[in-house]
C-alpha cells in the first residue's frame, strides 16, 4: 500500500492587524499585521482568511491587496517589516491575492481565502500587509475586520 501525502492543519489564529480607518493609497502604503512566531509551530503554509469592511463611498472598480511579508528572526524582512502592528510601505513584498471591490456602497464587507503555499516556505517569522485603493479610508470600527490563518503542513500517512 502506498503513502499518501495530506495536510496537517493548526488552530485558527486571529492576526492582529489595525484596520480600523486605513487610508486608501495608491503608491503601496498600508497595515502589517504583528508577525507570527512560527519557530514552534514550523509551518509549512498557511490559509489566510480576510474579511475587509469599506469606508463611506467608496470608489468601484478598486481592491485590497493582501501581501505576504517575512523576516528571518535577525535583521532582514520584506520591505523593513517590523515585529509588530504598524504602518508599511510595500516595495517589492510577494502579493498573496486581491479582493475586489466591485461596489460603490459604503460599509459592505469584502473576503478572500488566500494560500501562502505558491510562495515558498513561510519560514521562521511571517505575517502579511493590506494596501487598498478604494479612494474612501476603510470603516472606522476595528471589529468590522477579521484577518486569521490556519498553518498547515504535509504529513505522510
């Protein structure tokens, strides 16, 4: 009988990410969230869940982009990415997906379901960024926005 590879997959685990009146921005300037540890859990990938709320108007035609940042647990990080919640201005991080904003209604919340996997190895300190353009600042009420992962990893059986 041969072994099949499937994936193990951890806890869903909020990211802590401030939301809550991002700026539009259209030169790459947006939200890291804190970074995860992942020198424990050692993931291979991850799944990473995005609930975005809009602002008022904002403008169709536009998105939110989630990228995926990562820091070697010493000095070097994507676009100088820090440990923690803070603004970041994105140059040449990896984009993980798009979601697009296809309606000028203030305050409808947008998903996507992003896979880290076609991006290599999430190594030993991840987390991601969001940068939009939809001309209006996000909704203004932290709990409006949800941005969780689930780690995963091959395991043969």
């Amino acid at each position: 009988m041969a072994n099949k590879v499937i994936d193990l997959f951890g806890t869903r685990t909020a990211l802590t990410i401030t939301l809550a009146s991002l700026a539009s921005s259209t030169v790459g300037v947006g939200r890291q969230s804190t970074l995860v540890d992942n020198t424990t859990t050692r993931h291979h990938a991850a799944v990473v869940y995005c609930k975005v709320t809009v602002g008022t108007t904002p403008t169709i035609n536009r998105s939110i982009y989630v990228y995926l940042v990562r820091y070697d647990d010493s000095a070097i990080g994507d676009d100088a990415v820090g440990a923690t919640d803070a603004a970041q201005t994105i140059v040449n991080a990896k984009l993980l997906g798009v979601i697009a904003v296809n309606s000028a209604s203030s305050d409808l919340s947008y998903y996507g379901v992003f896979d880290t996997s076609g991006l290599g190895a999430l190594g030993p300190k991840w987390g991601i960024t969001i940068v939009h353009d939809t001309v209006a600042a996000l909704n203004a009420t932290g709990s409006n926005h949800v941005i969780a992962y689930i780690g995963y990893d091959p395991e043969v059986q």
